[in-house]
C-alpha cells in the first residue's frame, strides 16, 4: 500500500492479521480477512467487527449551532437530544444529496456531524462556507476520533457483558456518552450500517487500538469493506457516491425519511424538496433481483419490457446469503410497480430481472 493513502490507528492491526488491503476514498483499508462470505454471514448469525475510523466527524458548536445545524441539514434537528441521534442529509440548493450522514448533540449547541469518508473534506467546507451568519464555528475533527462497529444478533449481549451501562433497551439511533469499555470511554450508539442489531463505538483516536483488541479477544470475526458493502445492499441501504449524491434528492434515492421540508424552519434545499414531497420526485430507487444469471453492477441500463430505458443500476451484487443477484436501481417513478420484470443490459447481454422490496434480507 502507498504511503500516501490515510492511515486508520488499526492499520497495523490489518496488516497483522493478513488481511486484503485496498484504496478507499482516500484510505488504506481491509477489504477482507478472511473470506467476504466467512465475514458475512458471521454478521448474519453471530458478531462481527469493522474498523470505520475512516469516517469524518464534525464538530459545531458555538451560542447558535442549533440553528446552524438546522439550516444545513434535511431534517428535523429540534428532534435531536443528548440521547437520540439522527440520520439526515446535507443538500445542495437543487435538493441534491451532498452527503448522507448521522448527528450527535453531545451538549446545548454542541453538535457531531458523522459524514462519509471520501466526502469529508467537501462537506467541511460546504458548512464552514455557509455558516448563513450564524454564530457557530465548524471543525473538522476527523483525526481526533476512531470508530468500530460491532454487528450482529449477539453483538448487544456481548456488548451488554462489557459496558458500565444497560444497553438492553437502547433503540436505533439512541447513544449514551462517557461509556466504559476495556477501561476506556466511548460514544455508544446503537446504530450500524449491516441490517443487524448493534453497535457504533466512538472512541479517542489513541484509544481505538485498546478496544479493537479487546473485543477481538471475545471471538468475534474481523470484517472488511466486502462484507459491509454486501450487509447493507442485502438491507437496502444507500452508499453515498453510488444511490444517493448531488444529482439524487433525498425522495428520488429513498431516504425521504430523512427529509422534512414541512417544518418552519428553512434549511438548504427545501423548497426544491417540499415540491417533491408534494407533488413527487420524478425518479425512485428500487429494489431489483436477476431471474436470469449475472451480477448488476453499477452503471448497467435498465429497460421495461417495451426496450424503453427507465434507469440505471446504483449497486449490485451476489447476496452470500441467498445467493441471488441483487442489486439498487434508479429507475423512472411511473415505472415502479413491485414485483414488475425489468431487463438489465449486463454487458453484451440482456437478463430479465424484477423489481423486489429493497431490504432483501427477512426480518
């Protein structure tokens, strides 16, 4: 790996334990360590670990960050507690996703943003360059933090046996501060990106090293880019740069959710998003499953029956837990109807696929 890619305080720790490393966003990062299969299904069926100090954290705070907070990102921020964080968006003025991302209120007006790694410089100064006169300050905190996730049904049991708190209610997206874990204190939050219960730890840069060995010491498998990448399409989550980014609203890449136009407050983007809430996005992101052999992979067209081009594919992949092509499509709204056949243009070839619900994964 060159030098010249970022390093995660667990870098060695990959290197240690013979696992792939590969470029991403910016990154030396483990692709897998033992088999992307092997680290699939351990987060299907028991507990797995990923290293994602990669990710960016940003810090406002400052007498009016809440209102900062608020005009930057797509969703209700008076919403956010010391306790429950949230998943929103930062859009442009068209509506469009800059990035996908989770906030913290760690106090009053003290606000972590968790952005994606390869968007982390951009979104830093897409908000410290529209601050809206604001009196708040913007930080990019990124170095000061390591974060690991721990997935899988029986990641809060273990994680139970190990914290100086009751996580055994804690829902997603709700997070408690100044946690002990092999003596050192993390952000808990219970949140992830695999579909499965569990956890995202946030711990000091220096600190990161002490818990990724500690539960390493509990058994639980490694994983690596491949998997988290297979986990989340099999949950029909987005990945920022693929089904959601600048040119996709929040309603045309499914995360409407996440978006609330309708409240009093301005933010960046909303009167493009409540027309869309309003009268529809034109595009939507859908499900898709191949009936004939073949991966959808990003960038593959797709046709209705009539050889007419709706959309194209977002991500695709062979579900290790089905072993079906699965995949994310952005396709026209009119054309949605679940269960409809599609054709995939895989290469030279033409493979009848279906639309299907997003999460393929039975809960």
């Amino acid at each position: 790996m060159s030098n010249e890619l970022k390093q995660t305080p667990l870098y060695q720790s990959f290197v240690d334990h013979d696992a792939k490393i590969v470029e991403f966003g910016g990154w030396a990062m483990p692709v897998q360590f033992s088999s992307i299969k092997e680290e699939h299904n351990a987060v299907r069926e028991n507990v797995g670990m990923f290293d994602v100090s990669h990710m960016g954290e940003i810090l406002i705070e400052g007498p009016e960050a809440s209102k900062l907070v608020q005009y930057l990102l797509s969703n209700d921020t008076s919403k956010l507690t010391t306790e429950k964080a949230q998943y929103t968006a930062l859009c442009n003025e068209k509506g469009g996703v800059i990035d996908d991302l989770i906030t913290y209120q760690l106090d009053d007006n003290k606000y972590l943003l968790v952005v994606n790694a390869a968007n982390t410089d951009k979104d830093y100064e897409w908000m410290a360059n529209h601050k809206n006169g604001f009196d708040a300050e913007v930080t990019n905190v990124s170095k000061d933090y390591g974060q690991i996730a721990v997935q899988g049904p029986k990641a809060r049991d273990l994680v139970a046996s190990l914290v100086d708190v009751d996580v055994s209610e804690m829902k997603p997206f709700e997070f408690k501060q100044n946690v002990e874990i092999f003596g050192k204190k993390v952000l808990l939050s219970q949140s992830g990106y695999t579909g499965e219960d569990g956890f995202e730890i946030y711990t000091k840069a220096e600190d990161t090293l002490a818990v990724w060995e500690g539960f390493i010491d509990k058994d639980v498998t490694l994983c690596g880019l491949g998997a988290r990448d297979t986990l989340r399409l099999e949950a029909g989550l987005p990945l920022h740069g693929q089904d959601l980014s600048e040119d996709i609203t929040p309603y045309d890449g499914g995360i409407a959710f996440a978006c609330k136009p309708l409240i009093e407050e301005d933010f960046i983007g909303k009167d493009v998003l409540k027309e869309q809430k309003e009268n529809g996005s034109p595009r939507r992101s859908v499900g898709i499953e191949l009936v004939g052999k073949g991966i959808p992979r990003t960038g593959y067209e797709v046709y209705n029956e009539d050889g007419e081009e709706i959309g194209v594919v977002t991500s695709g992949t062979q579900s290790p837990s089905s072993g079906k092509s699965i995949g994310l499509a952005m396709i026209k709204r009119d054309e949605y109807e679940l269960g409809k056949t599609i054709i995939i243009q895989v290469r030279k070839r033409q493979v009848e696929a279906k639309i299907v619900k997003k999460n393929h994964i039975n809960k």
